[in-house]
C-alpha cells in the first residue's frame, strides 16, 4: 500500500469513527439512554442547546429532566460535511430533523418538528473523535398539534413501538429473551 492510499484510509477511517459518534448521539437522545449520549462527548465539552448552553454535564442534567417527562423524540441526520484541522481536529456540519413530543416543566404536553444543523468541533484524542464544542443552529420550527389518542390505538397491529433504554429492541438485537 502507498503512502497516499495509506492516509486516504486513515481519512476514511477517521470519517466512519466521527458519523458513527454522530448516529450515537442521536440513539442516546431519541432512546434515553445516557450511556450512548455521553460516549459522543469529551467530558469538557461544551453545548450550545438553544435553551441549554453552557458545559456539557449540564447539557446531561437538562436532558435527564426531559426524560423523566417521558418524551418521544427521533433525530435523523443527513448532510454531513467533515473539514479536518490537522490530525486531531474536524469540524463537522451535520443537518437534523427532530420530531419531538412530551411535556415541558409546566406539564403542557407539546409537539415540534425541528430542522437545523449541528456545528460540531470534533477532537481525536488516542484514537478516539468526539464532540469538544457543540452549537446547534436552528433552520426550522414546526409546532404541531399533539394527538389525543395514545400510541397503542395509533399504531395498532405495528408492533414493537419503539421505547426508551433498556426496554426498546435495539437493546435485544441477537439476545435471547
């Protein structure tokens, strides 16, 4: 293998690592699942939220406050533009659309689609890339009406409805029970 090939895999590599930090993200946020959420931030990041900004253990704290409200929310990611700095650097444009219901702090069940970007700055530490700075831009604000009926009736015979961790089947995938 070339050297020139050699770095064109390397870049390759680099790229997968930083889309799969970014599908991670979105599995902890839409899923609730904490684990996931923090495994696509360096412990001194930081996050500009809209409503949340400031270092990233507090961005958790306002998530986990969601949660407990019982929300659904989906984030679908596309546009993923990655400009390296170095070797140790990237910043990431990624567009989202997030479908989101629950109830806010005042118990007023609402729902909202968003669509925006997420301007990322990426660092590699060891061989590891995740999201040092976070500012989220918003493109788009849909509030739409909530339904009335609950999921079960709405879904009907569409079976399993997807659920929050541990319990949604992606935690299952090749598990016994």
């Amino acid at each position: 293998m070339t050297p020139e090939q050699l770095d064109t895999l390397h870049v390759l590599a680099d790229r997968a690592a930083i889309e799969d930090c970014l599908h991670r993200y979105c599995r902890g946020i839409d899923r609730a699942d904490e684990v996931a959420l923090r495994s696509a931030y360096w412990p001194d990041a930081t996050d500009c939220h809209g409503a949340y900004q400031g270092p990233v253990e507090g961005f958790f704290e306002w998530v986990r406050a969601a949660w407990s409200r019982g929300p659904r929310n989906i984030h679908v990611l596309s546009n993923i533009l990655i400009a390296f700095r170095g070797q140790a650097g990237a910043e990431v444009e990624s567009t989202f659309t997030a479908h989101q219901r629950g109830s806010g702090p005042d118990g007023v069940v609402r729902q909202v689609m968003l669509i925006g970007r997420y301007c990322d700055l990426f660092e590699k530490r060891g061989d590891v890339w995740r999201i040092a700075a976070r500012t989220v831009v918003y493109d788009w604000v849909e509030e739409q009406t909530p339904p009335e009926t609950p999921d079960s009736a709405r879904f009907g015979p569409r079976q399993p409805i997807g659920s929050i961790w541990p319990d949604d089947p992606v935690y299952h995938i090749g598990r016994n029970g």
